[in-house]
C-alpha cells in the first residue's frame, strides 16, 4: 500500500486510500502542477 505523501513522478501526491479491489488499491491524491484532485489505481497483475 502507498503511504500518504508519496509523491509519483514528482506530479502526483498520494493523499488518502479510497478502496481495494480484485485489480489492486484505489487512492486519492493531487495533481500539484495543476492543484486539481484525482484518483490513482495501483493495478496488480495476476
């Protein structure tokens, strides 16, 4: 699981966990460039 604050490719940080699934976890986290909120799936491959 990401820790909240882990910043991916230096655009996106990590703000809270929403959900799992059978594909992986879903998170909220921030576009900083753009300070617009998005979701981030972290798909595990089977």
């Amino acid at each position: 699981m990401l820790q909240v604050g882990t910043m991916l490719r230096d655009i996106y940080r990590i703000d809270g966990y929403l959900a799992s699934g059978g594909f992986g976890n879903t998170y909220l986290a921030t576009n900083v460039e753009f300070d617009e909120q998005v979701a981030i799936k972290e798909f595990f491959m089977k």
